[in-house]
C-alpha cells in the first residue's frame, strides 16, 4: 500500500515494535481473504482510520480499521476483536 497506509518497512522487512502489531496485520489479511473482500475495502477503511486520528499510532489505525470491517460485517465485536489480539 502506497501513501499514509504504507506499511512501515526496514531493508524491505516490516517493522514491528511489538508482537501485537504484526498480529494485527495478520489478522486483517486473514479476515479480508475469509470474506472474500477486496483489499482495498481495508486499505479505504485504514486510510479513514488514520485521516480521522492523525496523531494516532499507526498500528492502532490497523486496529480501528479492523474493528469497523469487523463489526459492519458482524464477524466479531469491537471488544472479541481486542480480546483476540490481545491488546492492552
């Protein structure tokens, strides 16, 4: 993904700071593929996300982002969603 949603990238490598981070990517391409959506329902979801929360750490955003496709979808809660990942 180009622009704002752009994965953070070392030597080509993502970067994560914590293991909830990589989990939340994880997750969002595992739900995308599960309901068979295009990517770009999720990118235009994580776009929103950090527009709406600048200052917002990204991977946050990813989690937000998660959450909306997740509830309007009626897949999981907000609150099942930040069980599963494990985020505190």
């Amino acid at each position: 993904m180009p622009g704002t949603a752009a994965l953070p990238r070392q030597n080509g490598e993502l970067v994560f700071d914590a293991p909830w981070q990589g989990r939340v990517v994880g997750v969002a391409i595992g739900v995308v593929r599960e309901l068979g959506l295009g990517w770009d329902e999720f990118r235009q979801r994580l776009i929103a996300a950090i527009a709406s929360d600048p200052e917002r750490p990204y991977y946050e955003s990813w989690t937000a982002a998660l959450e909306s496709l997740v509830t309007d979808r009626g897949v999981l809660t907000g609150d099942a969603l930040i069980g599963r990942l494990a985020i505190e």
